[in-house]
C-alpha cells in the first residue's frame, strides 16, 4: 500500500478542483456565446421532464416564433428566419397545411411555396430548431382549417371525431408528412432541426360536442402519432386530458397566469400560441397588442416555470388566393414582431428581444435553482430562483397594480415599478430590465406613392355577362359549398318569371320588392341584366336579408343571383356540415300578394367566364373584348400594366375607389380586397394589398381586377412600403437598456461605465438619418409619426439630436448631455421624457 503525505493529498485535491471548476467554467463561457444553437447535422436526443425539453440531456429555453411558409413566398422565407434569430429566437414554428399539399385527392404538391422540406432545411440553415404542427387541422384562419375540400364529399364522413373514414385520411396524410420529413433526415434524432410535433389543435373546444368518441378520438389520434416514431416529443395544445405522453400545452395571451398546468408530474410548461395581436375580418378596425404587455406576459410565464414560448405570429404573411378563412383579410396578423411585409415593427421585435436577453440572464438559476414567492405588499411579489448556500440567484420583481407605480422594497434595496410591470434581477440585486420600459427604438410604417410604377395604367375594362341559361337545373337553389366544392367564390343562381300586366303594382310609385333570405356569406342580384345591388353577412353572423325593390317588366323576366363565399370556415364542431347560400327567395307587393319562388327551377353555373378563360393571364385575356375602362356596376373586369416599382422596397396596391374582389399580379392572385365593407370607424379594414417583389418583372407587369361590386380603377395606386420613420422615447426614469450586460462564468458583468439612461435611433438596411422631424426634452407625449410636445420643452432639444445623429446610420443621446441641462432649462423640478422622430434613407 502506498503512503501519501497528507499535505500532498490536500495539493491534489485542490489542483483537482481547480482543474474540473476550470473546465466546467470554460464550458460555460463557451455556452455564453451562442448555448442554444443546433449543431447542423449532429444527432441529438431529445427528452423532457417536468423542467423542460430537454436536448442531449441539456436544459434550454426556447424563444420560438410562428412562420407559415405559405404566407410569404419562398425568396422572402430566408430573410424573415434570419430576422427571427437576430430577434432572440432559437425556434420557428409552422402548421402544415392540408389542402394545398392535397388540393385534389391523392394528388400532391410539395413544390414552390408549398416546399415544406426546403422551409425546414431552412430553419436548420440558419442553426434554429423546429416545432412541426402538423394537425392536420390548423385551423389557423385558413380557409376551411387546412381540410381539403374533397374531404366533405368521403360517405359517411364527419371531420375531427372518432369516425373511420376521417381517421383513416388523417393517419394516411399524417404518416405521407412524417415520412418526408425522415427521408429528409429533419427531425432532431436524425440531425434535422425538429425538436418538438403537434397532432391536431385545440381539441378540447370542441370535444365535447362529440361526446364519448371525441375523448376516444383523443386517444386514438395520440397512439397514432406515437406510433411513427419520430422520436421527438408530441404536444397537443389546449388538450387538458392529452395522453401521456403528450404533452398539453397552453395557448392565449397570458399563459403564465391562465395555465391550469401540464396533466401529468413529468411534462414542462409549453406555451403554443402567445398571441402577438388579433388577425382581422373585414369589417374589423385596427388590433393592437402592445410590446409592453407582450414582454410581461413571456416573462410571467418564465419566472413560473415556463421553458418555452411561441409567438403566434411572428410573421404573419400574406393570405394569397382564396387561402382566408371565412371573411379574414388578406393581410395577416400584420401587428407581429415582422409585419406583413416582413418589416421589422418597432418597438415590439426589440422589447421583445430584449426581454428575451434579460430571462436569459437568468437561465442558470432557473434551471439550477429552486423556486419561492415572496409577497412584497397587497399588489406586489418577488418571484425567485435560488441555489441555497451559493450566489446563484434570480429574481423576477412584479407590480400588479394596473393603475399606480409603486416602489418594491426586495433584500434592503428599493426599486421603482410602473404600473404592470415585472422588473428582472439576474443577481436578485441588478435591475436590467422592466416590461414597460422600452429602451430600443421605434418605428412607423409609411406608404409611399411609386413614381415608376404610376406613369399611366391606361385601364381597359370587360363586363362579366350574366349567363342566360347554363343548365345545371334543379327546383330549387343548391347549397353554395358543395356547388363551387372550393374552386372559386362564385356561383350564379339563375330563374325565370312570367308576370302579367295585373301581377305588377299599378302605382307608379309602387315597387315589388325582391327578398332574398341567405346562409351566406353574400350576393349581387341581377333583374333583367340590371345589376341591382347586393348584401353579405359577416364574421360573427353570416346569415343576411337581402331586399331591393325591382321594376319587373310584363312577361318574361331572368332573376339572376351571383353567391360570392369568402373563404370557407375554419372552426368549430361538425365542420362538414355547414352551409351556405339562397335558402329562401320571394317577390313581395305584387297584385297577386307575396310569391315564393324558391322551388322554382333554378339553373346553376360555378364560377365566372372571365375565371374560366384566365382572362387575368397573358394568354387568356384576348380571348374577351376590351373597352376603355370607367365606373362599373356588377361584376366587371379591368385590366392595366404597370413597370417595377423604383428601389428595392416591398411593394403593395393601394385599391382606392373599388368595391370588392379580386386583384391578379401578372397572372398570380394575391388575395380578396374589400374596400366597400368599412369598420365602425367608417374606413375599410385593410386598403394596401401586398405584391410581393417575386411577382414582377422590370417593365410591363400585367395587373387584372375583379371588381364584383360597384368601382372605379381611376384612383388605384401602386405603393411601396419602408419604416424609415424611426423614434425614440426614454425618460429620465428608465433603466440602461439590458444590452449593456451580459453573464459571465455565472456573474452579472456591465459591459459599460455609463449606465445612465440614453436615446437609441438605428435606421434599416444601411440606411442614414437624413433629418430630424421633431425632438423634445420635456413632456411630451404620443407615438412614433404622431409625437406631440408638452408643457415645456427644451428650446436646444433638435440641434443636440442633429448634432449627435445627423448623416449616421445609428445614433445614442444620453439624456444627461449637458446642452439638455443648460440654466434656460425648462421645468427643471420635473422628470423629464425624450421624444425623437427622425428619417432615414440612403446616402445621396
């Protein structure tokens, strides 16, 4: 046996130690630079307990942001993925959609926009995870919750319930999309970027309504989906009694608070769907949800054993086509972190980048440390993460007064906390970041007239004919889903009526009036090929009236209906079941008394010719005659060409003075405008409609409009699109922003001296500040393109932002210059705020 002098094991032991605390230190500087990037081709496991997922044993936090690639065309999907990541995101997440991959049963299209491997490979590309809803139901608000239509026409069927002719399409689509994504080696285990898959989509809304086999439902579809081995987790959002071992997520606006929890001891806390703003139907006004309210609600989550959130939407994209659910606007969800457009908002993709910064700060405690609540006051609590008997400590400090500031006194120190607002504290001592303190810029959208593209359209114009008798005959009007079965949003409707001389009204003043009762979703009504008016329902009650008088003539006359759909539903029991359309037409105020002709017969034509003949192609429209075009009323058809835009900006038609329809891009439909149906603030819902640079060429770029109302094309424009309207608001009172720190071998570190408050501008692209608009030190007040000063304001406050920023791309203005503070200091008592509009372009 060999002796050891006991000063030489006191030696070993502390070189040992030092050398293990060396490493694993070293090892966590490396994770401080980039911990959450997927290596691009390693196989990784993936797990999960009751903390988190897990991926080759390590503990991650996951900011995930919803992209769905076919909102946005593929040339665009690499710029918004790289967005999200500079955004703080190590996720994207995307539905699968049914219907444009099976437009036509057994028939698939995996190409183009619909490339659902090239958009993963993608995301993995740019070193980010994956999370796969595959549903097959999104719903999503596209157009019939991502169902192919064929799917209402199986015998027998009923969607989304313990039915064998649904299950059956549904495993078969399920296993075609898991399938291709093993033969495309892109879920984690294999070295692809999924980590985490959905089946189906917020069941538990409509379980109920199928009783015992909606719960067997639930349990089939998840021993179906476990049964393709993908070897990643699955979850099923909203799912309470998800089976083990899927995992029940939550979605809404404030999971942290309204989660009842996973279903069993060993699932994380997964949040699906925070909801970034509500998507629009027309008819709506505008949908705000505030960068501030968006930061409390991931950090609520997070300080409560969240590990992992996911933005609905990030971007929301484009609904092209007729891809909209029932009457959602092309334009989706547009408030997003990236707009429509794929324009970074401000302030809400940097607060939000921020915070995620800030909970990362705090990553090691949160995964190392235990939890407890320490109540501060009635309103006021400390979250915190501790390991006992070492420094590793976070706190998350909240004021949950919605009305009043309030100071929170936490281990001897105070801290000021506006109105609901959570204040994150990575030592339990450091206040790097409060909810509603924005210290990045922000921004405004603009729209700007193109030069190039407006020289002159010349419109010419083609009036859709009513068709005089199509055959297609029953005794009385078919249902307008299963007519147009989803290949167009029109249908006609067409009788004729014999009246006598003593069937009319022998006052002149004295009309009949023609009623036609409807499912939905809207008619134009036609007499005698007079167009004479129309009606729709709505989002909430698509069900309408439709009553005009009508000067019927003595003898034969055509009664001509034109249904228009906008878009099928998406949600909701019994989906198969629902409909649309004339159920029940009189004529009112004849001689005779009220007359019920909806058993008369009825001939039927899908469709309109001009959609028939691709009159909105190349091709297709010499095959009608053109006019110069005007005023219409009743289905008409223009048609106009147009150059590129000038610069590289995104482009979009501005439908100023048309009624409703649709507009075709050199062949390409990008979407259903409706300027007629305005919002209680009397304005249309949603006037620019996106053109997405792909679409054109340099000159002679084709634009088709069907316009099914009433319009006049005089007025159309072709815009572009920037946010070079940039701004900044900081007050006196506001923390340094938390990009001044960073974790270090497990410390908080300051990456500056000068931790006083300061204005940050940073303009797009490589873009410079060409002028200051307005500036203010003082109190003023409102928002970034509508700033107004206050009370008092300092006189220098636009000669210190010209001075510091002018001819910059980016710029940063303490609030302590000492030009702001100078003896004609106005209102010196006062706390004062920093408001800055300034414009950005390039470089003449």
């Amino acid at each position: 046996m060999v002796q050891v002098e006991p000063g030489r094991i006191l030696l070993i032991t502390f070189l040992s130690t030092l050398l293990i605390t060396s490493s694993i230190a070293q090892k966590e500087e490396e994770e401080e630079v980039d911990p959450d990037s997927p290596e691009s081709t390693t196989p990784k496991e993936v797990t999960y307990d009751s903390r988190s997922l897990l991926v080759n044993g390590k503990r991650m936090l996951f900011f995930s942001g919803s992209i769905h690639y076919p909102r946005s065309p593929p040339d665009a999907w690499p710029d918004l993925i790289r967005k999200a990541k500079m955004g703080g995101l190590n996720m994207v997440e995307t539905y699968v959609f049914w219907n444009v991959h099976e437009p036509v049963q057994g028939k698939y299209n995996f190409e183009g926009e619909y490339d659902l491997v090239k958009f993963i490979k993608l995301i993995q590309q740019h070193k980010m995870f994956a999370m796969l809803r595959v549903g097959p139901f999104v719903q999503g608000e596209w157009n019939h919750g991502g169902l192919p239509y064929w799917l209402r026409e199986v015998p027998n069927i009923i969607f989304r319930c313990d039915n064998e002719p649904f299950k059956m399409h549904m495993k078969k689509f399920v296993t075609l999309v898991i399938e291709k994504m093993k033969q495309a080696k892109l879920f984690a285990p294999q070295g692809g970027p999924i980590i985490v898959s959905q089946i189906e989509n917020e069941y538990n809304t409509i379980q109920l309504a199928f009783r015992e086999r909606g719960d067997s439902y639930v349990q089939w579809a998840a021993k179906m989906a476990l049964s393709l081995d993908t070897k990643v987790p699955w979850i099923m959002c909203k799912q309470k009694d998800a089976p083990d071992p899927i995992i029940n997520t939550c979605n809404g606006r404030h999971c942290g608070d309204t989660f009842t929890g996973p279903n069993g001891p060993n699932k994380p806390f997964l949040w699906t769907e925070n909801w970034t703003a509500q998507f629009r139907v027309f008819g709506d006004p505008p949908s705000q949800r505030s960068a501030e309210d968006l930061a409390f609600s991931i950090i609520r989550f997070c300080s409560k054993n969240g590990t992992l959130v996911n933005y609905y939407m990030y971007h929301g994209g484009t609904n092209f086509g007729r891809t909209s659910s029932s009457f959602t606007t092309t334009r989706y969800y547009d408030e997003a972190p990236l707009d429509e457009f794929g324009l970074i908002r401000e302030p809400k993709w940097g607060h939000l980048k921020d915070a995620h910064r800030a909970v990362n700060l705090c990553k090691r405690a949160l995964f190392s440390g235990s939890p407890f609540v320490q109540k501060l006051g009635p309103d006021q609590e400390a979250r915190v993460w501790e390991q006992p008997g070492t420094s590793l400590c976070s706190a998350f400090l909240t004021n949950n007064n919605t009305k009043k500031p309030q100071a929170l006194r936490f281990r001897g120190q105070d801290y000021q906390l506006p109105p609901r607002s959570i204040s994150i504290l990575p030592d339990c001592k450091t206040e790097v970041f409060n909810s509603q303190m924005i210290t990045t810029h922000h921004n405004s959208r603009n729209i700007v007239r193109s030069i190039a593209a407006n020289k002159n359209f010349n419109w010419e114009m083609y009036r859709e004919v009513v068709p005089d008798d199509p055959g297609n005959k029953l005794n009385e009007p078919r249902e307008l889903y299963e007519l147009t079965k989803d290949t167009s949003d029109y249908a006609w409707y067409i009788t004729k009526l014999d009246l006598g001389r003593r069937d009319l009204p022998m006052k002149n003043e004295i009309l009949p009036v023609l009623r036609v009762a409807s499912l939905g979703h809207g008619l134009h009504c036609y007499v005698n090929g007079k167009y004479i008016g129309s009606a729709h329902g709505s989002k909430v009650e698509k069900s309408f009236v439709f009553q005009k008088p009508v000067e019927f003539q003595a003898g034969s006359n055509q009664i001509a209906l034109l249904g228009f759909l906008v878009g099928l539903p998406d949600s909701g029991a019994y989906m198969e079941k629902r409909y649309a359309g004339p159920r029940s037409i009189t004529i009112l105020g004849l001689n005779t008394g009220t007359l019920d002709i909806t058993l008369n017969t009825w001939s039927h034509q899908v469709g309109l010719d001009g959609e028939k003949n691709q009159i909105y192609t190349q091709n297709g429209f010499p095959k009608v005659q053109w006019v110069k075009g005007g005023p219409s009323e009743g289905v008409t058809w223009y048609k106009g060409y147009f150059d590129a835009p000038e610069g590289d900006n995104p482009v979009a038609v501005k439908m100023t003075g048309m009624g409703k329809g649709m507009v075709y891009i050199n062949g390409r439909n990008i979407g259903r405008y409706w300027m007629s149906y305005l919002s209680p603030l009397k304005r249309p819902t949603q006037s620019e409609y996106h053109i997405p640079r792909s679409y054109l060429q340099p000159t002679m770029n084709l634009i088709v409009i069907v316009e099914d109302e009433k319009g006049d094309p005089k007025n159309i424009e072709i815009v572009l699109v920037d946010r070079d309207t940039i701004c900044g608001f900081i007050t006196e009172n506001h923390l340094p922003s938390v990009r001044l720190f960073e974790g270090k071998g497990g410390k908080l570190v300051a990456l500056e001296k000068d931790l006083k408050p300061r204005v940050e501008l940073a303009c797009p692209g490589q873009k410079q500040i060409v002028a200051v608009e307005f500036a203010s030190f003082g109190d003023p007040f409102g928002a970034c393109g509508h700033y107004v000063e206050g009370n008092c304001t300092s006189p220098v406050a636009k000669k210190v932002v010209e001075k510091f920023c002018l001819g910059k791309p980016s710029c940063k203005i303490p609030l302590d210059t000492p030009d702001l503070h100078n003896k004609n200091e106005a209102c010196p008592e006062m706390k004062k705020t920093f408001a800055i509009q300034a414009k950005c372009a390039f470089k003449a």
